[in-house]
C-alpha cells in the first residue's frame, strides 16, 4: 500500500475515533492493530500506531478549542472538521488512492459489524468529497456493509463458485444468472468479487471453509480484502486462482470484436545456423498482455519479428481470427502495431509534429481538423499536453525525458489503434518511476481488449504483475515457460526440488525477485573444487520437454475466420504522401538551424574564398581576359558543388532508417518519400548554385554566362545528392559514409579533364580519338567540358566569330598539317619501294592516305583520280605516288584560297563592330569576356603536337574546340563543340547536361532498388577470406 494512502486513512481513523464519546476503546484498538498488521510488518505497525495516536492527540485538543456556540450541533462539528481534513487529504490522492482510502475506511468503520450514525455522517462525506459516484458508492455499501449482493449492480459482481454449482445460489440470489462467474475444480464455498469500475480495483469476500490465501498472507472468511494487481489468489486443492482471470470477466464484454491470436506448430531457424525460434504453439484472446522474458541472445527479438510477419517461419502458421498473417496479408492491413527498441521520433520537430505527420500518413481519409483532434486526444492520452511544443532532440541532447520519449514512440503506434501491437524493449533505460508509467500505458490497452506483446529484459516485481501472460525463452530459441507470470517462479523452483518452491512471493512485502527465474534457468553445474562448472544443471532442450509436456497446448487444423476488428488505418494516395513527406522534411530542416545556416552561408563563403583566390592580376590591375586561374576556378566550382550536394544528402536517408522501417511496416509509399528528399535537396542545390555564381561571379567579373553556368553546377550538384543518397541508403554507419566519400571524389578529380590530360593516361585506358569510357562515367568530365566549351564559344565576343574560326582552323589543320604528313608518307613508300622490310609499314601508310584522301575529296569536292586505286602496296608505283602528291598539293591550294576568303568575311565582319561599336569597345568587349588562358586550352596550343599517327589513321589534336567530333554515336574528344547522334547535331552545353541528368537518373533507379545495400549484402554472403577479414570491418565502422 503507498504511503500517502496509508497516511489519509490513518487521518481518517484518528477522527473515527475522536468523535466516539468515550474515546477509542480496547476493542478500537485491536481492530487499528488488526488492519494495520495486514498491510504491514511488525515495525512499520508500531511506527504508523505511534502515528495515530499522535494524530488522534491533535484532533482531540482541536476539538476541545472550536467554539461549539457557533456550530449548530454535534453533527455540524463533525462535518465542519471531516470536510476540512478530506479537502485537504484528496489534494495529493489520485482517484484510485481516493477510491481505495474509502474502501478500507468503510472496512475499518465496519470492523465491529455495525456502522453508527456518525460513521455513516463521516462515510457521507468523505465518499462526496472524494467525488465518488453514487452506483459506486452504492455498490460499495451493499458489498462492503450490507453483504447484499442483490443489491450489487450485476455487471460489477463475479461470484468463484465449484465447477459443479448447487441449485441453491440461483434460489437465493435474484441475480445469481446476470453476474459474472468465474468456476474452479475443488472449490468449496464462494468467494465474491466487486469490481470499481472508474479505478479497476477489485475487492473480494470469500464465504466458505478452504484456506485461501494470497501474497503469504491468509484470507479470513467473511473480511474483505483489496486485490492488487498481479495478486493470485492459492489454495490446498485448487488450482491458483489468477488475478488476470478475474479481471478479464469484467473487461471482456467491453470487447465487440474479439481477437484470437493463433500459432500452429510454428519454426524458424536462421540459415546454417541452430539460432531461431523452436517449434511452439499458442492461443491468446483480446485483453492480454503478454511479456517476452529471456537472457541475450535467447531470440526474443526474432520472435517478435515472427509475431507481426516480418519474417515468415520455417514451417507452421501463425493466424488472426482465422487469416493468416502472411497469405492473408492485405486483409489484416492496420490490425498489427509495432514499437521497435529503438527510437523511431524526428528529432528536429515538436512533440505534436511527431504525431501530427504520423497521422497524415496513417489516415489518408481524415480532414485537418480530424488529425488535430486525434493527435491532441494521443496527447492527452499519453500525459505529454504540457510539453506538445517541445522539440524532441535526440538521445545525446534531449529535450524531452526517456519516459516521455518512449510513450511517445509508443504513441505513434497507438493513434492508429492497432488491435495486435508488439513492443521491443519498452522499459529499456528508463528509471522505475518512468518504467511504470510506461508499463501502465501498455496494460491500459490490453484493458480497453488490444493484445499487446512486450519484451522485457528482467522486469521489477510490480511490473511483472502487470503482465497477464509470460512466455520465457532459452537458449537456441527454445521456450521454457507459458503461463502466469507469478507463478513462474514457483514452476522453477518446484521443476529443481528447491524447498521453497511454493513460495513466490516474499511475506512480508509481496515482492517477487524476478532475477531468480533465469538464475534457476541457467544454474550451473558445480565442479569439485565448489565452483560453478561450464554445463548447465537442466540443458534448454529439457527445459524445453518440460514444456511441451506440461504447458504447450496441442492445436490442430486451421480455425474459422471470424470477423476482424475495424482498423481506422488508411494507407493515404501516393500524391498525398509526397506532399505530406515534403511538409515534413521542410518542417524539420527549418527546425535545424544550425544545419540550414550552414547549407545556405557555407557555398557563398566558398565561392568568396575561390573567387579571391582565383583572381590573378598582373602589376595590380585585373583583367578578366588576363585571368590565368579562370579554367582551374570552373573546375574548382564543380568539384564544390559536386562536394556540397553529395555531403548534404550522405546522412539523409540513414538517419531516418529507423523511421523508414516503421513506414515500410505501414506500406508507405518507397517512392513518394525518395521524391520528397530528393525535391528538397534539388530546391536546396539550386539556391546554393545560384548563390555561389553570384558571388564568385561578382568578385571574378563574369558577364553574361550565369545562366549556362548555373545549369551545369546546379545538375552537377543535383548528381551529387542523389550519389549522396546511395551511400545513405547502403552503408550502415556514418563513419562507413564518409570513408566512402573520397573513394568516390577523387577519381572524379583526376578524371575530370582538367588534373590530367585524357591523352597523357595510362595506355590501357587512354584512346587518342574520344575520351575513355573511364572519363565518360564521371560527371565531372561532362561538367567541365561543358563550361569550358560554352565559355569559349558563347561569350560575347568570341560568338559572332565562331562559325569562322571553327572553318578556318579546321582547313588551315589541313593545309598545315594532315596534307604534309600524307606527303610525307607517300614519299617514305617511294622510298621503301618494294621492300619486304617496310611491306608492313608501307601496306599501313597507304591505307591512312586513301582513308584521309577520301575525306579531304568529300570536303573540298575535289575527287580523285584513277590513280587512287594504284594507292595499294602491290599495285603503288613512283608515278601513283606523284600523282597523289600533286592531288595534295592540289587540294591544298584550294584550302588555301577557302582560308583566305574565310578571313576577310571574318575580317568584314570584325570591321562592321569596330564601326558599330568603336576600336576601344570591341577591345573593352574582349577583355571583358574572352579569357586568354580559356581558349589556350580548348584550342590546346600549348601542345606541341599537332597531330597524332594512330594505327588506322592521323588524329588532329589542334583546336579540339574547332574540331568536328569523329562518332554518330554521341561519342567526341574532349572539348568538341557538338556531339553528334545520326545526323542530329547537339550542342555540347545540352548534350553533356543530358549526359549529366542520364546518370543521375540512373543512380535514382540504383537508389529505388537499394543496389549499393544489395550488393554490400551479396558480397557479405561470398566466403572469401579477404573481405571477411577487412570488407565487413570496413562496412560496420
């Protein structure tokens, strides 16, 4: 009993005794000291009788001091005094220590088996002031006093009677038919139970010649005794009466549709492995709770996981109401709830934003004002009204209390009021006080009829109580014990002949020490020396016979399908799931402010940083034109973003695993919440990208290309976030990721094209005629080369010129250098003549000039002659070679003469913006947008070699920027100025920011199907030595 109830009753006792005229009498005394021994030890007695008289000292000279001239009588006296000590007693009782304080205050006024009038004045008002009901005021009084069960309402009473009742309580009590009734083999007499409905509590009087008995103590007939919860009721001859049994006679007509809960010969074992759960049945109906007792490792979590469908078993059938849980799965959608160990809140947002996005996504068909009402009543429910504004915060910097935070995961599952709900772990970490706050909200849904499943790691002996069913695990996933909580250490100690083994719960104060069950399960053998051995005294596989003998109930066949409780749960459309995941994640972003204010000021600040350090000036006076750092800054601003965006979603989706496996539980939408991350960060990257062009841009004096600069750093970026986003979704910690990150950046740096020419790689990989494949898969070579070639081709002076230049440098290449090296090699097979020697050599060269002859022909549309059929090693001569060689010169002249004409329209229409816009503009309008070192490497004049001699042909590596790409397959150098597909020409900005989005589009199918965390998977189940040794160290960092 607590000890603020113990202490109102003793107020109360004191004033009883007060106002008897002649004092407290000898009897008076005996009953105190009656009551108070069957609450308490010898010690307490004496302290709390000590207490009394003290008290009753006090009333007795308040009593002497009050003027009686200005109360009306003796009466008014008393209810003046009561009144007062009654207001100010309720203040600190809750309503069921109210409730229990008048109880025992109607037990102690009937003690001597009668009630005077002034007992019954105090009785009055302490029941009104109290604020008791009159039916439970009545009923409390028929019981209690009257002993007229009649008089009971029905509903309220359950009469313990044999399993064979006589006729004669049907002839003696008018409602023997519409009470509850509880039947026990062997047992004599009856035993009536009154239940108080606002409180729970239960008060029993038993009538009859058993001795009963109950926490250690013995029940005399005929006294009434408060029932405390967890409490079984024993006798010689009886099977233990089980205060769950009871309880659940009075809740179980408040259930409409019941739930039977079924598993027929279930298995599951884990692969290659004695680890799972053993074969195992059971039957367990609504109004339940049930706690899941075991040591480490015993698979208490893998049964849980079996229970609510996560993995399916070996072999047997779990079944609801007759569905199965796996074949039926689409019907018993909403009816299971699951509370993991861990925490499943968001961090960043308020107690009511918790529940709040979580109703919006477990009633798709409610309107706002229904989900406020539902999460403000969860509120109220979960006793967290006062604190709905505050920010939950995470495990290290919590906002909210562990007790609060784990009713308020709970609460998560409760809102959608789940008929089955399974929780991991509830009491874990919190302190007793906050244990059994939690304990209690899980015993209040069993009574409101929900079946609750609880895994409890070593429970105290209050909370124990509160389950109605325990199931124990062994080692090896073996179950040891089915049946009554406190009654499980009396099958222990009874199952290894300890001397004790009826007892299980200390005499004295009803405790039960529940570390003893597993102590006793996992016992040692002792060794010789006296000290416990390796070997268990009883192996689980015994532990485990004896339970199939004695608790496992044999079950056969499939039951009927019952109609199902009705489920709330509405999975909402996938439009409204997108909508609902984007209000939250905006909602919890701006809540961080530490992280928006980085995400918003760090891409500024590096641009500043670059864009300063970047900005050469010769003899202090800046020229953009003159800037020598430009090309290195444009890479740079591609690595930034890239960096940026693949950093600001690496941790995205692995922070919210825990809550994605609550919503994948719910069968929420996978792809409405990877759009709603991915919406977020793709506004957020266009904000960054535009911020650092500004700035960078500003600082730098670029003009005119902010547009084309921002599409390639903001798809770029965007490539970033959803690379980012694979490695959240895959890796399993957050160290893992960010070793991970380089891995990844630093081949995008050096394969880029800006760090190391495509054309200076390793031979293996290096193709003189496009960029390798290798480069091809990096976004950073796309990126580039698509500043780069904009840059060039579009600023604002070099645009008008272009199309000239392009002509101009691809016919002087020609005349310069191609048509001269095919002389060259006509006069090296003169020569060679017929020389075996050089055959190879000569047979190579010809082809090369037929190849080159043949495209120089189809573009000047000067054709050749007869003689280019002679342009064959066995069929060339001197004269072939003489007339190939006037052919050249030929052609070269012509190309020539196209230069020429090529330079004056160049040169006219350089002449018509001189005029327009005057020498010192057009100047002004070079140096202003045309950067020298830009063009330097995109015409790659720095290269000495102008032209490479590959096997099947000479390669042009002058003016890459002017030069025609050499596939119809998108293929190109690097820096082309179009790709090309068939015939279609796209323009290189375009088509690399195709290329870009292609593969991020691509990594978004990797990140839909989970590919990074699948193949981390397929190489954990590979047996090589290797990654065993070092890749799932790596992983698990």
């Amino acid at each position: 009993m607590r000890e603020s109830v113990l202490l109102a009753l003793i107020h109360i006792f004191a004033i009883i005794s007060t106002i008897n005229p002649g004092g407290i009498s000898s009897r008076g005394k005996k009953i105190l000291r009656s009551y108070l021994r069957r609450y308490l030890n010898r010690e307490l007695e004496e302290e709390y009788y000590a207490l009394f008289e003290n008290n009753l000292e006090f009333y007795s000279n308040e009593l002497k001091t009050v003027d009686k001239d200005e109360l009306a009588d003796e009466d008014s006296l008393v209810t003046f005094q009561i009144t007062n000590i009654c207001r100010q007693i309720k203040k600190g009782l809750f309503l069921e220590e109210r409730m229990i304080v008048f109880l025992q205050l109607l037990e102690f006024a009937f003690e001597d088996g009668r009630i005077s009038q002034q007992e019954q004045t105090i009785i009055d008002i302490v029941a009104r002031t109290f604020n008791i009901s009159k039916k439970e005021f009545d009923n409390a009084c028929a019981f209690m006093i009257g002993r007229s069960y009649n008089d009971v309402t029905p509903d309220c009473l359950l009469l313990i009677e044999n399993d064979n009742p006589k006729k004669w309580a049907a002839d003696e009590y008018s409602n023997y038919e519409k009470w509850h009734h509880l039947r026990v083999k062997g047992f004599k007499g009856r035993m009536f139970i009154l239940h108080i409905e606002s409180t729970g509590s239960l008060i029993l009087i038993y009538d009859g010649t058993l001795e009963l008995y109950f926490k250690g103590r013995d029940i005399i007939a005929c006294r009434p005794y408060l029932l405390e919860q967890g409490v079984n009721i024993k006798g010689q001859g009886i099977e233990p009466i089980y205060y769950s049994h009871i309880f659940k006679e009075f809740i179980s007509i408040k259930f409409p549709e019941k739930i039977v809960f079924e598993g027929h010969d279930i298995e599951f074992m884990f692969r290659n492995s004695d680890n799972g759960v053993r074969r195992m049945n059971f039957r367990i109906e609504s109004g339940n709770l049930i706690g899941l007792m075991g040591g480490s490792g015993v698979g208490k979590s893998t049964m849980l996981n079996l229970l609510q469908g996560k993995i399916i078993p070996t072999s047997g059938n779990i079944y609801i109401n007759g569905y199965d849980l796996h074949v039926d799965s689409e019907q018993l959608t909403g009816l299971i709830g699951y509370v993991p160990q861990d925490d499943l809140l968001i961090e960043e947002l308020t107690v009511y934003q918790n529940l709040y996005y979580n109703a919006r996504l477990c009633f798709g068909d409610y309107n706002e004002e229904q989900l406020n009402k539902t999460v403000e009543k969860v509120l109220v429910d979960l006793d967290l009204l006062e604190i709905k504004d505050l920010q939950v915060g995470d495990v290290l910097n919590k906002k909210v209390s562990g007790g609060q935070r784990k009713r308020l995961n709970i609460g998560l599952e409760l809102m959608r009021g789940p008929s089955v709900l399974f929780v991991d772990e509830p009491t874990s970490g919190l302190s007793s006080f906050d244990s059994e706050k939690v304990m209690m909200l899980l015993k209040n849904q069993s009574v409101a009829g929900k079946l609750v499943f609880a895994i409890i790691h070593q429970p105290s002996s209050d909370i124990l109580k509160m389950f109605d069913k325990l199931w124990i695990l062994d080692k090896g996933g073996y179950m040891v014990y089915d049946g009554d909580p406190v009654e499980a250490l009396v099958y222990f100690k009874t199952e290894t002949s300890q001397a004790n083994a009826a007892e299980s719960e200390c005499p004295n104060c009803g405790n039960i020490e529940t570390e003893d069950i597993l102590h006793i399960i996992e016992v040692k053998v002792i060794d010789n020396a006296g000290f416990p051995g390796t070997e268990r005294q009883i192996s689980p596989v015994e532990w485990y016979e004896k339970y199939r003998k004695k608790m496992m109930p044999e079950i056969s066949g499939k039951p009927p399908m019952v109609k199902l409780p009705p489920s709330n749960f509405r999975v909402p459309g996938r439009a409204y799931q997108i909508r609902t995941f984007i209000k939250r994640n905006v909602t919890r972003k701006f809540a961080d402010r530490q992280f928006m204010t980085i995400n918003l000021l760090e891409v500024p600040l590096l641009a500043l940083i670059l864009g300063f350090l970047s900005k050469y000036s010769e003899n202090g006076i800046y020229l953009f034109s003159a800037n020598k750092n430009y090309p290195v800054f444009l890479f740079m601003s591609i690595i930034v973003v890239l960096f940026v965006g693949l950093t600001v979603s690496a941790e995205e989706i692995f922070r919210d695993r825990k809550v994605l496996e609550r919503e994948r539980f719910l069968n929420l939408s996978w792809m409405s919440y990877l759009l709603s991350k991915i919406s977020f960060l793709f506004v957020l990257s266009a904000i960054q990208s535009l911020s650092f062009l500004i700035v960078a841009n500003i600082l730098l004096e670029v003009r005119g290309m902010l547009f084309q600069q921002w599409i390639v750093l903001f798809s770029t970026a965007c490539f970033g976030n959803i690379l980012g986003l694979n490695i959240s979704a895959g890796m399993r910690s957050a160290v893992s990721i960010y070793i991970l990150i380089p891995l990844l950046l630093v081949p995008m740096l050096l394969l880029g094209g800006a760090m190391i020419r495509f054309d200076d790689l390793h031979k293996s990989i290096s193709r003189k005629i496009y960029v390798p494949v290798i480069g091809d898969v990096m976004a950073t070579r796309w990126a580039y080369e698509a500043l780069m070639v904009e840059e060039f081709k579009s600023n604002k002076f070099e645009k008008p010129f272009f199309r000239y230049d392009m002509q101009i440098s691809q016919n002087d290449w020609y005349t310069s250098f191609l048509i001269p090296e095919l002389k060259v090699k006509i006069n090296e097979c003169k020569a060679a003549g017929k020389n075996e020697e050089y055959s190879d050599y000569c047979k190579a060269n010809l082809k090369k000039v037929v190849y080159h002859i043949n495209e120089l022909s189809a573009v000047t549309g000067i054709k050749p002659g007869e003689w280019l059929n002679h342009l064959d090693y066995d069929a060339f001569s001197d004269a072939a070679g003489d007339e190939t060689i006037s052919y050249l010169d030929s052609l070269s002249s012509y190309l020539r003469t196209v230069i020429r004409e090529l330079n004056l329209s160049k040169d006219s229409l350089y002449n018509q913006m001189s005029i327009a816009m005057g020498k010192v503009k057009l100047l002004e309008l070079r140096e202003r947008n045309y950067n020298e070192n830009l063009a330097d490497i995109v015409r790659n004049t720095l290269n000495k070699n102008k032209i490479f001699d590959s096997e099947k042909k000479l390669i042009q590596k002058a003016d890459p920027v002017f030069m025609k790409p050499g596939s119809k397959w998108g293929r190109a150098h690097f820096y082309a100025p179009y790709k090309q597909i068939g015939n279609l020409k796209i323009d290189t900005l375009l088509f690399n920011v195709i290329m870009i989005w292609l593969m991020t589009f691509a990594l978004f199918v990797t990140l839909y199907y989970n590919a990074l965390k699948k193949f981390i998977i397929f190489l954990e189940s590979l047996k090589l030595p290797l990654w065993r040794k070092f890749g799932r160290e790596l992983l698990q960092i």
